[in-house]
C-alpha cells in the first residue's frame, strides 16, 4: 500500500520500531485468544509475519478462523496502530520466503521449546496476516482514525 501523509508515516515508524505485538485470534466459536508475539512487517504495511509452534492455541484458532488482529503500541501505551486481516499457515516457499525474513528464530520462545535443533520452517507454523485495515488510536480522548479498510464499501 502506498503509504502517504504525516500520520500515515507515523503509523509507519510506530510498527517498524515496535517488533513486539499482541496477536488477536477467535477459534470457530468466537472466543478470543491474544498473545504477545515477536513480528516482521513489510515496510509498506502489507503483510505481518510470525513463527510459533504449530499446536499452540493460535495456530489452531487460525485453521478455524483465519482471521487475526496485531496491535502495536508506543512505549507510553498512548499510540496504537491496529492492523488486521486474513491470516494464513504458510507451507512451502511461502513458509520459507517468510521464515528467511525474521531474524533472531535461534532465541525465540518457539524455538526453544521445540529443542531449538530444527531450522526447518516445516516444523513451525509460519503465519502471514495480508494487512486489509488499518486503524491509528491514540488513548488521549479516544481518538481513532481508520487509515485503510478494503473491506468497507466506499461511497464514491
């Protein structure tokens, strides 16, 4: 997405300097699941990715209801950027396009749990969200501003 304007730049630089989000997911019922997770985000806000083990409550959540919500904040909890959309497991080179692009997997959780002995994506779930929405919240009068919702008819 073309990303213009001052506050879309702020958005920008809030999420490149913030690898740490929390991931939102609903299983088929509708019950929610969050978690804090480590992500890489193209630079024009496309796509968020992860990596996590593939039997944790997200990864099945995902196969259910392949929707998922990341929230960043800034250090003062002040600013949030939401980003939201279909999310996918990843297989194939897909999985290993996206596994190559998150640096540091050798000290993460996931990788310790699982031994830290295998470098294979295939024995992760490698998770993609393709970025529909995006929303800039500022926790000061409540202020949201939807950026992008390609979901939302437009009346042009």
């Amino acid at each position: 997405m073309k990303i213009e304007g001052e506050l879309w730049r702020a958005v920008a630089r809030l999420v490149a300097d913030t690898p740490i989000a929390i991931m939102a997911t609903a299983d088929g019922k509708g019950i929610p699941h969050a978690v804090w997770m480590n992500t890489v985000v193209s630079p024009d806000l496309e796509e968020v990715i992860a990596i996590t083990l593939p039997d944790t409550v997200k990864a099945t959540n995902l196969r259910a209801n392949p929707h998922a919500e990341w929230s960043f904040s800034s250090p003062s909890r002040e600013t949030l950027v939401y980003l939201s959309g279909p999310t996918e497991i990843l297989s194939g080179e897909d999985a290993v396009r996206c596994w190559n692009s998150v640096p540091g997997k050798a000290f993460a959780y996931y990788s310790n749990a699982a031994g830290g002995e295998s470098e294979d994506p295939a024995d992760y779930a490698v998770i993609r969200t393709r970025v529909r929405k995006v929303v800039h919240s500022r926790t000061i009068g409540y202020r949201k501003t939807v950026l992008l919702d390609r979901d939302s008819p437009r009346s042009d």
